[in-house]
C-alpha cells in the first residue's frame, strides 16, 4: 500500500520563545505544506532535496526519530515541500506530522489527532533538545490557534486577511537562538519574565481581538510584539528593514515569526477589495522584495494534517 499525507505550516502573530517559558501563543497553519509519501518497502529510505538515506540522524534527523519511534516494519518515505527549511515557519513540524499522519494510515496504528501532536511534539524535542507544542499543534489541527502550554490548545476563528512572510533568506537556528534567550534568562530572570509576561498579555488580547476579526488592532499588537523580541536579542537589522518596509507599505502590522535571529517577518495585510486604497498585499509584498527579502503571499489555512490518497 502507499500512503500520502500533507501538512502545513505556521506563522506565529505571538509568543513565539514566551511560550518555552509557558506562556501563551497565538499560531496560524497557512497555505505551504509539506507532503509525505510512504510505502511498505524490503528496506527503510528516505528521500527528499537533501538526497535519498537509510536512517540517518545526520541527513535525515526528524523522519529517522518518526521511523524508530514509531517501530514500523521497513518503509520508504519520501518528502516534498514547499515550506522553506530553517526560515521559522515549521518546516521540520510539517515533515514530522505528514510522516506520522502517512505511517499512522499506512500501518493502521489507530493514533488520533491529540495523539499524532504529542507524539510529533516528542520528536521536535527529541531531535532539538527543547521545543514548545505549538508547532506540532498548529500543523496537526490547522487553523489560528491559541496554545497554552501543559493547559490546552484552541482553535480561534480564523484569520481571514491576506498573510505576506518577508524570508531573509537567512539560516535560522532555533536551537541556538533558544539557547541565547535562555542565558539572557538566567542573567536577568527579572526582566525576561516580565517581557515574557508581557507577549503572554499579548496572546490574551490578541485572542480577543481575532475573534472580533479587528486586524487593525492585532496588527499594532504585532508591532509591540516585535519590539519585545527584539529586546530579548532574536531581532536582526535586515528582520527589521523587512517589517517596516512592510508596515510602511501599508500592512496592518509585521514582526518577526519563529526564532529569529534569520529567518522570516510575517505581516497581516487587509484582504482583497480594499486593494484601491492601497497596502494590499502585492504593495506589501513588492516592498518587502524592494527591501531585499523574498516574499511569499498566503493565507490561513483551515486543514491540518490531511491524508491525500491511500491505494
Ligand atoms: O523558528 P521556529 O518556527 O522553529 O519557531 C521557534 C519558536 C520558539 O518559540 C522560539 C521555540 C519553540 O519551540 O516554540
């Protein structure tokens, strides 16, 4: 049997590194999924752009930790993906979950969704040494959701304007930056915690306000949100030169998304038929290009993780 499964990826509006700290988020899937395809084979491969390999922890650390954790008979999966990789938009999140949801189909492992997030959330930390849920989450259930790390995840309505991610084209390591934000914390847990309890007030609002659909106002948070990443050391000249060009352009608000340091901004741009009046995506877009950055237009997506065909 072969067995194809896809899942998306995540822009966060808030709380990305608060949330290692147990603070809230707000995550939303968008349109750039990752696909696996798997098939029960006489040996285990795994291709993808990297190459193709047995398990192996070097090329392939994430699909080889979905592989053994699962203790499947010899398959071979095969990744493709439209998620730029180490760009802070969950790109291993969307190869893990489309690897499990396709073994979990192909092998008749009866998981449910609650339990294909948890076991993904296991292998992001497994591989990386630290990772909050909301990844693996976000790409399981799709949809804006509102995560609560060790309490609950909810799904929020759904962002309905126009996404625009600035890439920098930048390796970002969230390991690392991680890691950076952690000795910060330890040298002033004082002031780290209230900018942490900060983005967590962020998440709070920010919940109420995309309920409301008032993207005006979620964008000036967004705004905030960038200034306190910054200040905790993930922010970098060119993230910066991409969200205000952004901004100037007429997005409601833009920050950086993910771990920083590279990596992408996101901005919320009004949606279609308020274009005239500018700042609709195509102006944001272009200046963010103009600003030197890649820019990809999307949208919140409804699905998660989705089989695509079984036969
Ligand atoms: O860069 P990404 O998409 O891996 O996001 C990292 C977000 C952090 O909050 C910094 C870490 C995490 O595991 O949530």
């Amino acid at each position: 049997m072969t067995t194809t499964c896809s899942a998306p990826g995540k822009i966060y509006l808030f709380g990305e590194h608060a949330v290692v700290y147990g603070k809230r988020a707000i995550a939303s899937a968008i349109n750039l999924r990752t696909t696996a395809t798997v098939s029960e084979s006489d040996q285990t491969t795994i291709s993808s752009i990297l190459g193709t390999t047995g398990i192996d922890y070097m090329a392939h650390p994430y699909i080889s930790r979905c592989i053994e954790s699962l203790a499947v008979p010899p398959v071979s999966v095969r990744i493709n993906s439209d998620i730029p990789v180490g760009s802070g938009l969950g790109s291993s999140a969307a190869a893990v979950i489309a690897t499990l949801g396709a073994l979990n189909v192909e092998f008749r492992l009866m998981m449910d969704s609650v339990m294909l997030a948890d076991v993904g959330h296991r292998i992001e930390r497994d591989v990386q040494g630290s990772a909050s849920p909301t990844d693996t989450a976000v790409s399981t259930m799709g949809g804006t959701m509102l995560v609560n790390p060790g309490v609950s995840s909810s799904r929020l309505r759904m962002i309905e304007c126009d996404i625009v991610i600035g890439d920098t084209e930048e390796f970002s390591s969230t390991k690392e930056l991680v890691g950076n934000v952690r000795i910060l914390h330890e040298d002033y847990p004082e002031v780290m915690d209230s900018i942490f309890d900060t983005i967590d007030n962020l998440s709070g609002i920010g919940t109420l306000l995309i309920e409301k659909g008032d993207y005006r106002s979620v964008g000036e948070l967004m705004k905030i949100d960038h200034g306190l990443l910054d200040a905790i050391g993930v922010g970098s000249a060119k993230l910066s030169r991409l969200a205000y060009a952004a901004r100037d352009a007429g997005a409601y608000g833009a920050k950086i998304t993910g771990a920083g340091g590279g990596g992408c901004i996101v901005a919320l741009v009004r949606g279609l038929g308020t274009y005239a009046s500018g700042g609709g995506a195509d102006a944001v877009a272009s200046a963010i290009n103009d600003a030197g950055g890649r820019a990809i237009i999307t949208k919140a997506s409804e699905d998660g993780v989705v089989v695509r065909e079984t036969f």
